[in-house]
C-alpha cells in the first residue's frame, strides 16, 4: 500500500499525519508488547539499516515510522553519487544509535514508490514520521549537511511526535526484534478509505471516514482523513487558472477566495492558502465572515493541529477577530 500523504495527489504538505499522541501510544505499545513477551524490544545495530520493497512498505516504513522516524535513500546499482552518499547514511544510522532507521529502496525495482513520493533524480532522501513523509535532500550531500539535517529530524520526531527512537542492543541478534504488528478496531474501515482514495473514489473514502468517526468522533486519523478527503472532493472540478482569476479579480468575493484557498493548500502553498483566508476575514463581516473562519479551522484540521503554519496561523485569526 502506498504511503498514505502518497494518496493526496502526491502533496507532502496533505500528510496523513497521526497526532501526536495516537503515535506516542503505538510506540508505547510495541515497547509493552515486547517487553510482554519476555524481550527487551532492543535491536541490533545491524537492524537499523533494511531493504524495503512495495510490498514491505506498510510494515517496514510506515508502521515503524510510529516509533522511530525512518529516513529512505532512494539508490539504484548504476547511480555513481549513490555508491557515495549510501555508505555515509549507513555509517549514521549505526552512529545515531537508533535515534533513526535507514531505510533503503531501490528505485530499478520499485518504481511505483518512488512516483509516489515524487522522486525526480538519485539520490534522494526522504524521511516518515509518524506516517508523515518529509523530503529532506537530494544529490550526495556533505556529511555535515546530512548531520544537520539528521539532528532536526530526530529534534522534530520526539518534540512534536514524543517519539524518541529504537533501543539498540550491541549483543542481541539481527532480526531478533521484529516489529510487533497490531489490528486496531478502526483498521478495516481506515485501510478501505485508503484504497478508496488510491482509486480516485473520494465519496467513498468520505464515507469510509464518517463511518469511524460516527462510532469514534474524536479518532485522530478518521478526522484528519476525512478533511483531506473532502477537500479534495472539492477542487476536483476546478479550473485552476479560472479560480486565481476570478481570486484576483474579486478579492471581497468570499466564494472565490474560499476556492483559491482550497487549490493553494492542494497545491503544498500552505501559508498562501491560511493568509489569503485570514485577510478575506479582516474584510468581511457577518455571515461572510464566519463563512471564512469555519473554512480557515477546516483547513488546519487538514495540515494538523502540531504544525508550526497551523499555530502561527492561529493566532493570526484572532487578531483578525478581535
């Protein structure tokens, strides 16, 4: 299965993040899970770079993602920066001491990955956090540069996510700590939303979305899930460059800078799509103006409560209120 932010027309921005605390719980979870059956859930070194396929993409990078932000090189055998780069992230991972897990696709045999993510040249790498896909650079990169950005990854994984990485034991044996798979009650109904989306049937994935969500209102991926969903229910009949149009002609014209601010924020222009909302509010009132606002709080439902755009944004708004 793809990466789910995969299935939102190929836009990062529109991840399909977990909260904060949903993924803190999964990795607590596994931790008890492991500890449950006598183990410590610690890997060993070795087990902090893997191979990943299609068909492994679920389990292997997503699912672990819960617990431990992993970073993907995209390589192939022909590509000579790749024979550079890949080296150096391997010598890192074992480094960092599972603060990250290498993840390594190669792209001559997993083509449909790397379209999803959008891959133009190798190397590329990208990181999942918390089922959410970041690019972080492309090309062979200094290793000061890949540090750096490393840090940040990991900074970011445990202040916005609480997750901290894998427990690394020198002496235990590879593949002794394999990551514990669990079926929660919602999976059903969230994997078919997921297909439903892979297959361009939006109604379908809205529905999917409001059946978990009519038994567990507050599900964080159901909520999250279904505002993409929706938004991209509505601009799948626009006109692009008839919507700027008209957004530009009729700046006081709260339908067409609701739209506009639709397409932006499908398009990855998450600022552009929150300050063009929030300046329709500081030049309307009424009706108009809580037309604006309900939008605007459906649209950071969207990106996700946790992000610095949405928070920042937030505050924008009340200053435009009040």
């Amino acid at each position: 299965m793809q990466p789910r932010n995969m299935s939102m027309s190929g836009v990062v921005d529109l991840a399909a993040v977990k909260a904060a605390q949903e993924a803190k719980a999964k990795a607590e979870q596994a931790r008890a899970e492991a500890a449950r059956q006598g183990g410590t859930g610690a890997v060993a070194p070795a087990d902090l770079v893997i191979d990943v396929d299609e068909a492994g993409f679920e389990r292997d990078v997503l699912q672990r993602s819960a617990e431990v932000p992993v970073v993907i090189d995209f390589w192939a055998e022909w590509c000579q920066p790749c024979k550079q780069l890949s080296p150096v992230l391997e010598r890192l991972a074992v480094e960092y001491g599972g603060r990250f897990l290498l993840a390594k696709i190669d792209v001559d045999a997993n083509q449909m990955l790397m379209q999803q993510f959008g891959v133009q040249g190798i190397p590329a790498v990208f990181a999942v956090v918390a089922g959410q896909a970041l690019p972080l650079f492309q090309g062979a990169a200094g290793e000061e540069q890949i540090r750096q950005t490393l840090d940040q990854l990991v900074q970011v994984a445990e202040q916005r996510f609480g997750i901290t990485g894998l427990s690394v034991d020198p002496d235990a044996q590879p593949g002794a700590a394999a990551p514990v798979e669990h079926a929660g009650p919602y999976d059903a109904a969230l994997n078919a939303a997921a297909d439903a989306l892979d297959a361009g049937d939006l109604a379908g994935a809205v529905q999917a979305y409001k059946n978990v969500l009519a038994d567990d209102p507050a599900h964080p991926e159901a909520k999250l899930g279904l505002a993409q969903a929706e938004l991209l229910q509505r601009v799948q009949g626009f006109d692009p460059q008839k919507v700027r149009q008209e957004a530009a002609e009729k700046p006081k014209d709260v339908d067409a800078q609701i739209a506009a601010a639709d397409l932006d924020l499908v398009g990855g222009h998450v600022e552009d799509a929150f300050g063009r909302l929030i300046d329709t509010v500081q030049r309307t009132v009424g009706d108009d103006r809580d037309t604006v606002r309900r939008r605007l709080l459906e649209l950071f439902e969207v990106v996700g409560p946790e992000d610095p755009r949405v928070i920042g944004a937030r505050r924008a708004l009340a200053r435009a209120l009040f």
